[in-house]
C-alpha cells in the first residue's frame, strides 16, 4: 500500500506546464506570477495562482528563470502549397522579425494533418522558441492546432475570427464586398464568382463576402465554382461556365484570385466573349502580372508589407500580455484596371 497520498502526488509531478495548461496561459506567464513582474492582467493572474494552488504547484528555481532566459526566435508553421499570398506573408514576417532582431525557425508541409502539424509543434518547442505563428492555408489545420498543447502562444494569420487563439489576418470578407461593389456599381447584376478550395480560409471568407454583398443589393448568388487556385483551374471553371448554361446572361465574374483570373480571362476570349467588352472579370491579390495581363487585370490588393508587421506587432504584445487585443483585419485596396467595364 503506497504512503504517498494523490494530493503529494499531484504536487510532486505537477510541472510549470501543467499550471500553464490548467489556466490557459502560456509557460512564461506562469513564470512572470511567479515572479511577481508587471505586465500580467489580474484576471489572469488570479487564475495563475488558482491553477498553482489546485495542483499544490512546487516552483523551481528553473521555473522562476523561464522568463528570463529570451532565446529571440519565433517558430513559423506553413500549411498548402507555395499560393502567392501565403509565400508573401512568409517573405515579409520574415522581414519584420529580422528587422526586430528574431530570428524564425520555419516549418512547413503540404498537409495540415494532427499528427503532421504536432510533430512541427514539437521540433519549434525543442528550439526553445518563444512563440508560435501559424500560417494556415486550410481549415483543418486551424482545428487540428486547437487540440496541441503548445506551452508558449500562438498566433494564426487567418481571417475567418475563430475563437481560441490570437489571429491576425486581411478582412478578405470585406475586400470581398468591395470587389462585388465595383461590379455591381458598374451596372451589373448576373456576378458569378468563381471560389478557392473547399477547406481554404481565404476562400470561404471570399466566398461568404461576395454572396453577402449580392444578398444585401437584392442580387442573386448561384452556387459558386470552385477551384484550386491555379490558372488551369481558372481556365477549366471558365469553359465549364460558357458550356454549361447554368448561370445564364452572366456580365461579370469574381475571380477569388488573380491567378484563377488569369485562366478565366484566357478561356473566355477564346470562346468569343471579350473581357470586358462581354464579361467583366476582377481578381484578388494584385500580383504582380496583374498589371501585365491582357487586358490588365482589375484586383485586390493584399498589403503584405502590414500584415507582416501586423503578425510581428501582434506577437510581441503577446508575449508582454497574452490577453492583449487584436488588430483589426487589414482592408484590401481596390485598384482597378481594364478587365471591368460598365455592363454593355
């Protein structure tokens, strides 16, 4: 019969990272309570020191040191392939954390599996990074991250506002709503919309975005087509537009890229429909082709600069203060060119 009661054994094996988890914090916050430094709200210190008491919580002097010991690198998860938006927000967090004196550890994978995207999570923490930022061009690896116990905060650039984390992404809903204004002020009303895949973010704030605006004027949205993010695609969904005669007397289409645009445009002009003296057509990301396409391509613009600061920005106040707000999602630009016209 063991003399060792569960309560010494709670006490004995609870560890930093188990008062962490219990208040839903990360390890350093736990360490700055222990501390007793500043820059801890008192919401969450009180449940710091809840957590402590509840699993009778021995520090260490280690624990106590955690706060101090600042190793200045950053983990970046990336998931998908290499689309242009992802690639560039990559290539300017890198850019802000440089010029902030981070360094980035750097994971990516085509897939955004659990157990794909834990085996990432734990390679960054054997760095002994600071924090974590994802970059999640599917759905699923938002979910899949919600069931990893990571220890040090995370911040997704997504757009969708799904609790459980810090985020920081482009309002692509509302660039969305600003791409089928356009449309619709230049007179038309059939506005097809050519979507992302199923599973991406981006996509489906694109996609809720269009058909909102179109609901909101009294429009109707037919079920959009959805593609890959590629020109092929964009070629393939324009040929099955004009064959299908599903969508009827259709005057204008929004692309939920540029690349997709590309093919569209292609697809059109060689089944006789001329863009835009026919169809309309505008992108989302402006590309930098987007200005060389034939006709040159109407778009929103990411600013990619920002967000990448923006991710930067966020993450800092983070690791000052967990519960820190987030930045408001950044607006895309509208900049128009000659692939849209006033409806014929």
């Amino acid at each position: 019969m063991s003399l060792v009661s569960k309560d010494d054994e709670k006490a004995r094996v609870a560890n930093i990272f188990d008062v962490a988890r219990l208040a839903g914090v990360s390890h350093q916050t736990v360490s700055r309570v222990l501390n007793d430094l500043p820059n801890v709200r008192p919401a969450t210190r009180e449940r710091v020191e809840n957590a402590i008491k509840q699993l009778r919580y021995r520090p260490s002097p280690a624990a106590r040191a955690l706060v101090t010991r600042r190793s200045r690198t950053i983990g970046l998860i990336t998931t998908g392939g290499p689309d242009y938006g992802p690639s560039s927000t990559v290539l300017r967090f890198n850019e802000a954390a440089r010029d902030a004196r981070y360094a980035v550890s750097m994971a990516s994978m085509l897939e955004s599996d659990p157990e794909s995207l834990r085996s990432a999570v734990e390679l960054l923490l054997r760095q002994n990074v600071e924090a974590i930022v994802l970059i999640a061009a599917h759905r699923s690896a938002l979910e899949a991250v919600r069931g990893i116990e990571l220890g040090v905060p995370l911040i997704a650039v997504e757009s969708s506002g799904r609790g459980g984390f810090h985020r920081v992404g482009v309002d692509n809903y509302r660039g969305a709503r600003i791409a089928v204004a356009h449309l619709a002020e230049l007179g038309h009303t059939n506005i097809v919309h050519l979507a992302g895949p199923a599973d991406s973010v981006d996509a489906i704030e694109r996609a809720r975005g269009w058909r909102d605006e179109l609901g909101d004027r009294g429009l109707i949205a037919r079920e959009p087509l959805i593609g890959d993010w590629s020109p092929a695609s964009g070629f393939r969904l324009g040929v099955d537009l004009i064959r299908s005669g599903s969508y009827g007397d259709f005057t204008a289409v929004f692309a939920g890229n540029d690349q997709m645009a590309l093919g569209l445009i292609h697809a059109l002009v060689r089944n006789g429909l001329p863009v835009p003296d026919r169809v309309s057509v505008i992108g989302f990301d402006d590309i930098p082709e987007a200005a060389f396409f034939s006709p040159t391509l109407t778009t929103m613009r990411q600013d990619f600069d920002e967000l990448g600061r923006n991710i930067l920005r966020t993450l800092l106040a983070v690791l000052e203060d967990e519960e820190a707000p987030d930045l408001p999602g950044s607006i895309p630009e509208l900049i128009v060119r000659e692939s849209t016209a006033p409806r014929a």
